[in-house]
C-alpha cells in the first residue's frame, strides 16, 4: 500500500525528535536519533542516582518495565524475555545450551544463513570449534537475500536448531519467518531469530510466527541506545534448558545469595532464567521509552508508512540510475534499502557533510528511515546518493 501521508501525526511526532531539526536522519540501521521520552527517560536515572545514591526497587522496576515493553512489543509473556547487553551475549547464551539440548533430541547441527550478522555467526563458530557442526544456507547474491526454500532444504533430520536473521543486515530483505519457522517446526528443528534489523518496523508476532526464539537489541528501529538486548524464549522450549552463561539474577531468588554448595543450580521462572548479572540499567530506562513511543503509535500503521518509504526509496533510486542491491519489492523488506557504490565510507562522509546521515556497509550505502520520517527526506537522501556517485 502506498500513502501520500502516514495515518498518524507525523508533525507532532516530529516535533519530538530534535535531531530532524537539522539533519535528515537515514541510518536507523545503526542508531536511532535522540527523542524527548528517551532524553527525559536518561535524565530520570541520573536524577534517582544523584537525588537517592541507590534505589534498588525503582531501578529494578524500570528493567522489569523494560522487559514487559519487550515482551508486548512481539506477542509474548515478560516471562518469556531475558535481558542482556547485547544480542551477542543473548547468543551466546542459547548456544551454551546445545549441547545438552543435542543430547536430548539426537541432532547436532545448527544451520545458520550466512545473512547472520557476524557476531552471530561468531558465536556459532565458537561451537563449532567446540564439536558443533554447522550448516551454511547461502545468500543470493544476485537476489540479496537468503532463499526460503534454501532454509527448507537445509533442515534434516541431524539439524537442531535453525538460526536466521529476520532482516538481513547487508541489503534489509526479510525472510518470510512465518514460513520458515512452520519448516522448522515440522522438521522438530527449534528456531532461534535475530530481529535486530527489523523488530520496530512492522508488526511481529512470535506466537503467531510459531517462533521458539528471538533476540533484538535496541538501538537501530527501537529508538534506544546500546548496552540492552532482549531473549524471547517460548516458555516450554526455556524451561528445558539451562545456560552455562549464567549469574545471581538467573536464578529463582537472586537475592538468596546462596552458593549451592550442595545442590544443583535453580532457575528464574521460564526466560528469566537466561537473565545473568546485574542488569544494564540506564539502558533499561532509556530502552523502555523507546519501546512504549512505538507501542503508542502501533506497529501496524508503523509497518505501513515504513513500506511507502521503502517503496519511494527503490523506485526513486532506480529512477535516480542507483545500482539497488537487494529486493525492489517494499512488501518482502525492512526499510532499509542498499546500493552498491564504489566506496561506501567516503559516499557516506559526502552526504554527512551536506546533512543526510545514511550507513556505509561494505559495498553499498543503506538508506535506513523509520516512522518519522518524510517522503521528502527520502528523495533528499536519493539526490545527495546521486550528486556523490553521479
Ligand atoms: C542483525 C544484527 N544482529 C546483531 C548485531 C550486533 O549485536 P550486538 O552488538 O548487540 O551483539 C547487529 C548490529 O549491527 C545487527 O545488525
């Protein structure tokens, strides 16, 4: 669908995010700009911290309000979501479960799509090195993206687990995940989704996707900062395993202080068992913000007006004679779009000095808006793009 407006207040959302007053913000792939909520959301923490030196419950509350956020943003229970710093720890995390896990059901491979972001992929590595055997499913590097079919083929009956990104990174194609996760499914393959690149853009529901797990940090669509990172781990599938990373704040009481000297370790309930030492706190506040501003909108009409400047972005760029790298189709994309240049770092200083932040990745520039932004920031990245390669 197409739409000469998006069905909110765009003004007034606009007027919330000071940064646009003067710079065209195009690098969400990377990091989201500043807004009131998360400014006022920061100076909340430093004032606790400064007016009380510690508030134990009201920070711990506001990790809690961050984890429920979360946990509605994608159609699941706060139970069902760990915090982490990083989407590499929450990895890191599910693949010190495999082995038991492989021991459990009689499989030992992972499969991975080289679309993985590489710390990702890293970690798988890290297995690997440690007696995991892997599954590459290829990229096309014509169609920039990962096959569908590619992940169905894949998936036999030695493959334990399926780790996919959403949103590749490189180019903004989204696997169909619904698809893929039924595959896996049927296939008794768990699935583990990094939806980093996408989560905030449109409408995602785990349930309904029949996804078993899902991490996303928050500092690219959600409209936060580094340092946070959240686990969905389908309650049933989490309480059968038990991460070797692990600390105080997963276990069922993390204030027992109790060494188990001479019992077995507990468990948080469900996903919190994946939560490990204290928790990244101003990030928690600053993340929550983020999170309830695109909750207040809704992700529906959000998915909406993200797809009509995806659309502009192809359409304009092919019109513009820009080598677009990856799908021209907006339905089957997150909003980033990628074109190949010659040297990504200096087209990117190019614009940056004229005032369009876009991200230079490898061999291409990603033009990456969100909900705030305009049809004429868009064409104003895609003539700068042009002026540069031109
Ligand atoms: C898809 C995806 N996954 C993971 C990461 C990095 O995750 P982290 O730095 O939180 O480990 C990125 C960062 O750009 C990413 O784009």
């Amino acid at each position: 669908m197409t739409l000469a407006r998006p069905p909110y207040d765009l003004t007034r959302l606009r007027e919330r995010i000071p940064l646009v007053k003067s710079v065209v913000p195009m690098n969400h792939c990377s990091q989201a700009p500043q807004t009131d909520e998360t400014r006022a959301a920061a100076e909340r923490y430093l004032d606790s911290w400064n007016g009380d030196g510690m508030d134990w419950d009201v920070w711990i509350s506001e990790v809690e309000a961050a984890r429920a956020s979360f946990a509605r943003l994608i159609g699941a229970e706060a139970d069902e979501v760990g915090v982490f710093s990083s989407v590499s720890h929450a990895t890191a995390a599910v693949a010190s479960c495999v082995d038991r896990l492989a021991e459990r059901a009689g499989r030992r491979t992972v499969a991975l799509t080289e679309a993985e972001f590489p710390t990702v992929a890293h970690v798988w590595k890290a297995r690997e090195a440690r007696g995991t055997p892997l599954r590459w499913i290829p990229v096309d590097p014509v169609a920039g993206r990962v096959h569908e079919e590619a992940v169905e083929t894949a998936l036999d009956d030695d493959v334990l687990l399926l780790s996919a990104a959403h949103g590749y990174y490189q180019t903004g194609a989204l696997l169909d995940l619904e698809r893929v996760a039924n595959a896996a499914r049927h296939a008794g393959v768990l699935t583990y989704v990094d939806a980093y690149q996408s989560l905030g853009t449109r409408p995602l529901d785990v349930k309904a996707a029949g996804i078993d797990m899902l991490a996303s940090g928050n500092l690219k669509f959600l409209m936060g900062i580094p340092g946070i990172a959240f686990l969905y781990v389908r309650r049933e599938i989490a309480e059968t395993m038990d991460p070797a990373v692990t600390g105080w704040f997963g276990r069922a009481d993390p204030f027992a202080f109790d060494n188990h000297r001479s019992r077995a370790l507990d468990w948080g309930v469900g996903a919190r068992r994946f939560d490990s030492g204290t928790p990244p706190i101003l990030p928690a506040y600053i993340a929550r913000a983020g999170m309830d501003l695109l909750l207040e909108t809704g992700l529906e009409p959000i998915g909406q007006w993200t797809k009509t400047l995806a659309g502009r972005l192809i359409t304009g760029g092919l019109d513009r004679g820009l080598d677009l790298l990856g799908p021209d189709d907006p339905s089957n994309r997150a909003p980033t779009v990628a074109f190949r240049v010659a040297d990504s770092h200096a087209v990117e200083t190019f614009m940056r000095a004229r005032g369009v932040l876009p991200s230079a990745r490898g061999p291409a520039i990603r033009l990456a808006p969100h909900y705030h932004s305009t049809l004429d920031d868009v064409d104003r990245a895609l003539d700068l793009l042009a002026e540069a390669v031109g």
